[in-house]
C-alpha cells in the first residue's frame, strides 16, 4: 500500500491551497440502475471539481447538445452500475441513449480538451459506443460468475492523462460482465495498433476476470478518454481500504483512486 497519497492526509481541494476563484465542472451522468453516481461526484468534489448529477433522460429531454457539454464542462464521468437493467447487455441501452438520444461524439469532446471516465457499467458502454475501436468487445467473466473483490492494477504506458504519475493500485471491482476481450481474426494487428497509440494504459496484476492481455482499462487515442473496470471512486479514503485498521494513523487519509480524479483537475485546471 505504498503510494503517493503518504503524503496528502487530505485532498488538494480540502487543504484550501488552490487558490481558484473558478473550478472546473463535472458532469456526473446517472440513470436508471446506476448506482455509483454519488461517490463518483463526490471524489470529483474531493479532487476540486464543481460535481453535478444529471439523469441520462433529463439531459436528452433537454436537448444538450454536444457544444452545450463542451462549454459547460470539464469532465463527463459515466459512472458504474446496471444501467437501465442491462438486460441485452452490459453498457449498450446506455451507449444507444448516448449515441442516439444525444448524438455526443465522445472523441469531438475529447478533441475540444473535454476529459472522460468510464467505471464498470460506465466503461462497457464507452466500448459500445466503439471509443476505442471496433475491435474491442467485453463480455461475461471467465469464471461465468459475479466477482466482488479487491484487486492489484498497473498502469502502462504514459499516454493516459488520467494516469500520469501513478504507480500500482489497489481497487475493489465489483461486476459479471468484465472481459475485455480482442477480436482473434486481427488479435495480433490490433494489439500492436493499440500499444503503438499507448491504449492499453491499465492492466490487472492477477486478472480476476479473464480479460486478454490481462486489460483492466483503456485509454483512446488521445489519453483524455478513459475506461476501466474497477472502481477508483470507492477508495479515496484510506478507510475505505479492508486493512486499513494496519496504519489507523492514516484514518484522515486518501486512497489510492483519489490519484486519478486529481489528475483529471489538474488537466482540466489548465483550460481555465
């Protein structure tokens, strides 16, 4: 459990030491079977974002318009959960509102400098949406059973924004639809493809659900896009941690996903 936050005992945001009159805003999308919403706020919070929760229909009701996104918002979290029960399969009712409810062409806002995370339910729909590539498809564990544990991550590469600096991370993940998995008649074209744009940016150090080249997230070409399978916005406090009672003098501390929302508010702190 070595990392950097032996340093933070708290947030950037909560020591008061960014000095910014204007925060930057996040656009925490829910819906229907979502249910990670209010932590994934609540980390953007922590890191220093300005955090709002939408419901998925109320922004298509409204008509939001990808400009709309572009100029009101920083960052767009898709947050984990079983999106609108999920019932065809994991991601996809979500990635079709998206698609065709609001005609957001994630990449374009990535391109306007606009940031995207995808946890679990949120990162199987960004697949659907065919974020990063045709090639990539995700599907049930290799186990065929629902996995709810903790789990050793390592980033590769530096092209992911959302993963600058970090070293290895400890995560709980938590689904049944979880392997990622690469076309096998291209396997070998569009690995070397994706490693050459450096999208292969998180991988599992025991790979809990089979996924090939033990992938536990990726990035898109611009490493502003980023999906993964576990769940950084339920450790950004060390209490969250199962041993956390074996250093109790860091209770006040964050956890290890708090690296990933900082780095969002650093790079979206630029643009302002």
């Amino acid at each position: 459990m070595v990392g950097r936050y032996q340093k933070y005992p708290i947030s950037l945001a909560e020591r008061g030491v960014l000095g910014m009159t204007k925060r930057p805003k996040a656009l925490v999308v829910t819906g229907d079977g979502i249910n990670c919403e209010s932590e994934t706020a609540e980390a953007m919070r922590l890191a220093g974002f300005d955090s709002e929760i939408r419901h998925l229909n109320d922004l298509i009701a409204e008509r939001m318009k990808l400009d709309h996104l572009s100029t009101r918002y920083s960052v767009l979290a898709l947050p984990g959960g079983f999106s609108f029960g999920d019932d065809l399969t994991s991601g996809k009712v979500l990635a079709l509102k998206i698609l065709h409810g609001l005609s957001w062409d994630l990449s374009a806002f990535a391109t306007r400098g606009g940031l995207v995370i995808g946890v679990c339910n949120g990162f199987q729909a960004l697949i659907r949406l065919g974020v990063f590539g045709k090639d990539i498809s995700i599907t049930h564990n290799v186990s065929g059973k629902f996995i709810d544990t903790w789990t050793r991550v390592m980033p590769a590469g530096t092209k992911c924004v959302w993963l600058r600096g970090v070293g290895t991370l400890d995560l709980p993940v938590r689904h049944g639809e979880g392997r990622v998995v690469i076309a096998t008649s291209r396997r070998n074209e569009v690995i070397g493809k994706m490693e050459r744009h450096g999208m292969l940016c998180l991988k599992y150090e025991d790979n809990p659900n089979g996924s090939d080249e033990n992938l536990a997230g990726l990035c898109d070409t611009t490493g502003r896009i980023f999906g993964l399978m576990p769940h950084p916005e339920a450790y950004v406090r060390w209490t969250a941690y199962p041993e956390w009672t074996t250093a109790p003098a860091r209770a006040s501390s964050p956890g290890q996903g708090m690296a990933l929302f900082e780095n969002a508010f650093q790079e979206a702190s630029r643009a302002l």
